[in-house]
C-alpha cells in the first residue's frame, strides 16, 4: 500500500435501467483506514439528497430507485493526483 493521502475511487451508481461509473480522486487528512472508511461512507451518504438507506454494501436513494456503492478505491501518489485531478 502506497502511504499516501491522496485517494483514487471509482463509484457504480445504478439508476432504474442505467448504470454509471463515476472516478474521483481527492486528498484525505491522512491514510488512515479509518479516515477511508468514513470519508467513503460520507461520499456515498451525500451522493444523492434525500435519506440514503443502507443495503448491500452500498446506499440506495429514493425507494430503492437509485444505488450506489464504492467499487473499488485505492492511495495514489501526488503525482497521479496532479495528473488526474486536471480530468476527472
């Protein structure tokens, strides 16, 4: 594992019938697992308003109309952040 602070994430959102893929990178205050853990948890909360409700390893929206979940993350270096930040 890379101990770095900056983050590389990529978000499955299922939307009725359609399906996304969403890449973001960002900093965290540290590499901590825990820091991870809950700033993961707190993208997928907000992803969408409304009351997100736990299921299956993800946050579903609306009824159920609307899933998203973490489908995979990983500590990038600064390097990577610069480059990617410019296009994601």
């Amino acid at each position: 594992m890379l101990n770095s602070k900056y983050i590389f994430i990529s978000l499955k959102e299922r939307n009725g019938e359609y399906e996304y893929t969403h890449r973001i990178v960002d900093k965290l205050l540290n590499s901590e697992k825990t820091t991870v853990k809950k700033f993961l948890e707190g993208l997928l909360k907000g992803f969408y308003g409304g009351k997100p409700e736990k299921e299956r390893g993800g946050y579903s929206f609306f009824g159920g109309e609307i899933f998203v979940k973490v489908d995979l993350w990983r500590f990038i270096s600064p390097k990577d952040f610069n480059i990617l930040s410019q296009y994601l």
